[in-house]
C-alpha cells in the first residue's frame, strides 16, 4: 500500500493511502491528493514543506 505523507510549514504531517504515485499532482492553487478512498485532498503551497511516498506494509 502506498501512502503520501505532506509535511506541512508548521511541521504536522498528514498521511493518506493512494492507489499510485500519479494521484499526487501539482496545480496552480497548490497540491492535490487524490486518495485511495475517493477524497481530494488540497495543500496551498506556501503551506507545504514536502510531499513523499512510502510504502506501508500491511501485516
């Protein structure tokens, strides 16, 4: 399972489970995570520090 995780300006990270790498974009307002569940999620810029993606085993 593949998981982004944003770190944002003040340090808090956010994690999310996403199908592939692309559903991770960038757009003019920001960034956008589309997750494996269905949801968008949207990051301004100013407000992001970092976008990974790890892989979470599943025991």
């Amino acid at each position: 399972m593949l998981v982004a995780e944003v770190t944002t300006t003040d340090l808090r990270k956010t994690r999310r489970k996403v199908e592939l790498t692309g559903d991770i974009s960038k757009t003019r307002e920001g960034h956008k995570i589309d997750t494996a569940g269905g949801e968008t999620i949207r990051f301004s810029e100013e407000n992001v520090e970092s976008i990974s993606i790890v892989e979470e085993s599943v025991l």
